[in-house]
C-alpha cells in the first residue's frame, strides 16, 4: 500500500513532465533554434579555413574561441527564446490558475519546463564541444570540473533571466519581443560578433560584468586547462541569484 501511496503521490508531477516533453518534442521550430542551430552556426564558422589558422592576436585559433561561445548561445537561445513564451502563454490562457485547483500545483510545470529547456541547452552544449572535437580538433575541456561549474552557473542564469521575463511580461507576445531585445546583447556580450578578449580594455571590462561574458571567460579559461578566474564565477553567481530572487519575487500565477 505504501508503494501505491507513493505512486500517487509522484504521479501527477511525473504527469505534467511526460505530457509537457511531448509538446516540446513537438515544437519542431523551437527545436531547430536550440539543438541544431548552434551546432549548425559551428560547422559555417569551421569551414571558413582563416578561422582554422593560429591567430597570433587572440594566442588560439578563431575556432577554439568559437566553440564555448557556441556553447552559450545554446543556453541563451533556451533561456530567452524558448521557455518565456510558453510560460506566459499557460498563464494567459489561464492553464495555471486552474491547475492550482487541482492536486498538481502550477509550479510542477514550471519545473518541467525548465527542466526541459535546461536539458535542451545542456544536449546543444555536448552536441557543440563533440563537433568542435571530431571535425576541427577543438580540444575538450582541459579542466573538467571548472568548465561543468561555469557551465552550471550559466545554465541556472539563462533560466532564471528566461522566468524573469516570463514574470514581467503579461503576454506571450510580449514575453517573445522582450526576450528578442534582450537576446542580442547576450550573443554581442557572450563574443558571437568579436571574441570578448579580442574587444576594446573599457567594452571588455565592462562585458565580463554581463553574465554570458563571465560565461565565455570562464568557459574560455577552463577549457584551456585552467580554474576559471574567482571574478567570473562571482559575477555568474550574482547573476544568478539575483535573477532568480528577481523572477520568485515578480512571477504570478494568473
């Protein structure tokens, strides 16, 4: 009976997350954006032969840069693109006011969303650095345990800046144009256009304050064998939690 009591009790979570992973295999666009774009935007960048070159300037070639902030761009894509929307849409059309009237609370399937999304950008990721090996001999991460650390903390801020915009914005539209304005200053600050230390002293100081250029230092400085810099992990924990105090204090149900 205890074995049945406990089914019942974890069922209606377990529920929400099966049927909330057959949506998002659905969302067949979504996917594209998170699992094959990434990867997709790395194959054009390695097939330029410049950027398989030693550059002087940078200490690397332009490809080994690229792939971290590849990496980031998974988990901003996710973050910003993917889960406000379909979060704000639930609330909008009043799915979570009438699932707190049930057994399963609405926060069941904020977790499982997140859970996906994280999943997601967490799969694009591993998709990126094996690609990066196999076809361009991009070297995997010299220092293991402080590229999954920095790459931890930038998962948990990609989502908690992705519920902040789910909380602010009323509409699902709204959350969507909001998610697009903040989406290209991440790509900028996470070196999609110019490798963060290849830009100007000022811009680059002012960057590695932003989360995704904390990310892409530390990521960078993990993946050539060293512990990420003390400073970059701070700026990704503040972020962080900030982001996540922000989006519990503002989210509402309904």
């Amino acid at each position: 009976m205890s074995t049945i009591a406990a089914v019942r009790r974890t069922s209606p979570r377990t529920a929400v997350l099966r049927a909330e992973a057959r949506l998002f295999r659905r969302e067949a666009g979504t996917l594209f954006w998170m699992l094959g774009f990434p990867p997709l935007l790395l194959v054009i960048l390695g097939s330029i032969r410049s950027f398989r070159k030693f550059d002087a300037g940078l200490g690397m070639r332009v490809i080994d840069v690229y792939v971290p902030t590849l990496v980031l761009v998974a988990l901003i894509v996710t973050g910003l693109q993917a889960m406000p929307p379909v979060i704000t849409g639930y609330r909008e059309r009043g799915i979570l006011r009438r699932m707190s009237l049930t057994p399963v609370r609405p926060s069941a399937l904020l977790t499982a969303q997140m859970g996906l999304n994280g999943a997601a950008g967490v799969l694009s990721a591993l998709v990126c650095l094996t690609i990066g090996r196999l076809a361009f001999d991009v070297q995997l991460p010299k220092q293991a345990v402080g590229y999954a650390l920095a790459f931890l903390l930038t998962v948990t801020a990609a989502l908690a800046l992705g519920a902040l915009i789910s909380a602010l914005a009323p509409t699902a539209r709204l959350a969507t144009g909001i998610g697009m304005v903040v989406f290209f200053p991440c790509l900028f600050s996470a070196g999609l256009w110019a490798p963060v230390q290849s830009m100007p002293h000022t811009l680059r100081e002012i960057v590695v304050l932003l989360p995704f250029g904390a990310a892409s230092q530390a990521l960078e400085q993990a993946a050539a064998g060293h512990w990420p810099a003390w400073s970059h992990l701070g700026v990704l924990t503040a972020w962080a939690v900030v982001l996540t105090a922000a989006a519990a204090r503002w989210f509402r149900w309904e």
